[in-house]
C-alpha cells in the first residue's frame, strides 16, 4: 500500500516551490527596479562653466512718501 501524498510532484523529484508567474513577476521587479536606480543614481557629466557670473542688477525701490502715496 502506497502512502497518501499530499503535494503533487512535479516530476523533478519534489514540488515546485513557486509559480512560474510568481517567478516572473519577481525578475520583472527586479528589472524595473535595476533600470530605475541607474536611472537615479548615474553621475551627471559637469556642467561647462564660462566664467565667473555675475549677480543680477539689484531692484530699484522707491520709498513712499507723502506726495505719490496711491
């Protein structure tokens, strides 16, 4: 008399541990992740500097006085 099985074999010997889907799904994460920190994490090359720059023109302010309140 054979013993009850309770998993099925795969014919490999044992059962599977994960789905091909679950599989796939995992390596397709992986993927996009990689892609993702290249993206994020590559060095930009230096910008080409000029020269120094200048700072911009200060703004002219007029104070209010009597005469051309609004």
């Amino acid at each position: 008399m054979h013993p009850l099985r309770t998993t099925p074999s795969t014919g490999s010997g044992g059962p599977r541990r994960f789905p091909l889907r679950t599989l796939l799904l995992m390596i397709l994460a992986l993927v996009v992740f990689a892609r993702l920190w290249w993206i994020t994490h590559r060095p930009h090359p230096p910008r080409a500097v000029s020269g120094p720059t200048l700072p911009h023109a200060p703004i002219p302010v007029h104070p209010l006085t009597p005469e051309n309140k609004p």
